[in-house]
C-alpha cells in the first residue's frame, strides 16, 4: 500500500514539473535547467537580475525623504 502511495506522489510530482513553463520564453522547462527551458534562458534570466531589470515600482513620496534642517543658532540677537 505505501509503494501504491510513493508511486502515486513521484507521478503527481512529475506532472507538475512537466507543466511548467519556462519563465523567459515560455517554453516547457527542461529538467536540467529548471525552471528554465535551457542555460540561454537562465543566464539571460541572470542579467535581467544583474541589470536591475526586476524591480517593484515604487511611488516616492518627497515629503518621507526629505530630511528637516536643523534650527539655526542666533547669537546676535543677545
């Protein structure tokens, strides 16, 4: 019963890998070079990283980044 079960498992797992696409062209991913279909896919992967191609737009708000100026001393004045 639990050899029914691993064959089971190991078969489930085997279809998920094969359904999945390579995340740069698309394409059905290779076992040697998951998640990538080939090593061309990964290390053009690889430069999109290097080259901050990846990033999470971010709205910037001045008034968060702007640092206040400290008071000035008057010593004139006494």
């Amino acid at each position: 019963m639990n050899d029914k079960i691993a064959d089971l498992a190991a078969l489930r797992a085997q279809k998920r890998r094969a359904k999945r696409k390579c995340p740069v062209c698309r394409k059905p991913a290779s076992e040697a070079s998951r998640p990538f279909c080939s090593e061309q896919c990964r290390r053009i992967d690889l430069d999109r990283w290097r080259t901050e191609a990846y990033r999470i737009p971010v709205a910037e708000n001045d008034e968060e980044d702007s640092v206040p100026k400290p008071a000035a001393d008057n010593d004139e004045e006494s």
